[in-house]
C-alpha cells in the first residue's frame, strides 16, 4: 500500500511537472508569437 502510493505520488509529479511546462511553453509561445510575427511585419 505504502510502495503504491509511493509510486502514485511519482508519477503524479511527473505528470504534473510536465503539463505546466507544457502549459507554460504554450503560453510564451502565444506571448513571442504575434510579437515575433509584428515584427516581421514591420520590417
């Protein structure tokens, strides 16, 4: 019980470590995207 729950909370951070950084990648993304694209423009 106490190994599983071990293992539980693993993966748990695992999973959750890798969904804010995805949700943070997609969000500077969104951020340097138009900027990025703007500028070009500009150009």
């Amino acid at each position: 019980m106490v190994c599983g729950w071990y293992i539980f909370k693993r993966e748990w951070l695992v999973a959750d470590t890798y969904f804010m950084g995805m949700v943070s990648w997609w969000y500077i993304f969104k951020g340097v995207w138009p900027v990025h694209t703007t500028y070009l423009k500009g150009m």
